[in-house]
C-alpha cells in the first residue's frame, strides 16, 4: 500500500520522564508550527503536553524511567494526528472521563482534569488496548 503524497508521519521515542517533554516539545513545534494556523497549532501542543504528561505520571508510574514512550504525528489533508504510545495498565477512557466530569464540577480537585482539556481541544479522542502490552491514545485536530 503507497502512501498518501500529502500525508506526512514523524515519531519521536523518550524515556519515561518529565524533563522529556523539553524535547517533545521542541520536536512539534519544529514540525507543526510552519505547516498549521498557530491557535489550531496551540490547541494541539496542550493536547500533546497533557497526554504526555498523563503518560509519565499514571500510565507509567512505578515502571522504569527507561520505559519508552513513543510520540507519532500525522499531518493528513484534512486533520492532524497525533499518537501517544504507554506501556502502563490500560482503563476505560470513557469511564475516566465521566468520573473527571464529575469531580470537575466538584472543582474540589486539583489535578485530574488532564484528559477533559484534551476532549476540549480536539474533535476525536480515543483510547486503544493494543496486544503487546501497549496502549495508544488517539488525538485527532480538523483542520479550521
């Protein structure tokens, strides 16, 4: 199967650790900023932030600092997406955010609310239980 011509895929690997996200960060943007509007370019970046973050806080707390996690993004025709790989236990994404909804509107916890901004900020949110122990959060942007 060719690939598309107008699509354009990047992956990036870190190490399990908060001080990744100064190259995860200069990694996107590099790549995103000149191609995307900035706010829609914003929008994404939040979303990556969060979702990394999340990765190294809960997916992988307690394994090894070594543990990868893999960053992709697509640039398609008509969206962005970007992928988010963890080797942590996987949950019922929808379940979380039900539950985020409601201690939300508690507005009693601090933290937690990392997955209802990245709902927020892009049009499709999914979450994937992959066989080789991995798991896959699927964040896609339409194009404005």
């Amino acid at each position: 199967m060719k690939s598309n011509p107008e699509t354009r895929q990047y992956h990036l690997q870190v190490q399990t650790e908060l001080e990744a996200l100064k190259e995860v960060l200069q990694w996107f943007e590099g790549l995103i900023f000149p191609l995307v509007p900035q706010r829609m370019g914003w929008q994404c970046e939040v979303a990556l932030v969060e979702a990394f973050t999340n990765a190294v806080r809960h997916a992988h707390h307690g394994l090894p600092e070594t543990t990868p996690i893999d960053l992709e993004v697509k640039l398609l025709p008509n969206f962005i997406e970007m992928r988010i790989w963890d080797r942590g236990q996987p949950f019922d994404i929808q379940a979380k955010l039900r539950k985020s909804e409601k201690e939300a509107s508690l507005m009693e916890k601090e933290g937690g609310r990392g997955l209802q901004f990245i709902k927020k900020l892009t049009d499709e949110l999914q979450y994937l239980n992959l066989p080789n122990h991995r798991n896959c959060l699927v964040m896609r942007k339409n194009y404005l």
